[in-house]
C-alpha cells in the first residue's frame, strides 16, 4: 500500500516536492481547504505568509498578479449568492 507523501513546496523554486507542479498544487490545496476547514481567515493569513516568500524567492521570474492567483485567489471564500 503506497504511504501518502505531503504535497509540500521545495523552495525556492516553489514547486511540489511530489508532483512537481507550481506549489500549491490540487493536492496541496485540499490538505490546507481541509487543515484550515474550520478558519478560512487563518489559512488566508497562512498563505499571504508563504507568497511573500515565494515573491522574495521567484522575483524577476513571475510577476506578483500571478502569485496572488496561485497563492490566494483560490482560497477566498466563494460568494454563495
């Protein structure tokens, strides 16, 4: 039985250390969805945190709009309406 491996971020590329895709990627974000199901503000905090650093980490390499969408956009709450 194959052992789960966390879809965690190599820095600094920011890339998953498992699947290789820009981190967060699909696994990683239903982790924290799951970790932080109980405060969203929490995990947007979380996240703001790490795209700072990936900002650091990646500047020159891709532009800020675009961290925002990786790091946040996906995590905002979506409007029930």
């Amino acid at each position: 039985m194959p052992r789960y491996r966390p879809h965690v971020a190599a820095r600094p590329s920011w890339r998953c250390r498992v699947c290789g895709a820009a981190w967060p990627c699909s696994p990683a974000r239903l982790a924290l969805l799951g970790e932080y199901r109980e405060n969203r503000t929490a995990l947007l905090i979380y996240l703001a945190t790490l795209m700072h650093e990936a900002a650091i980490d990646l500047t020159g390499q891709c532009p800020p709009e675009r961290l925002t969408d990786r790091f946040l956009t996906w995590a905002r709450v979506r409007d029930q309406s």
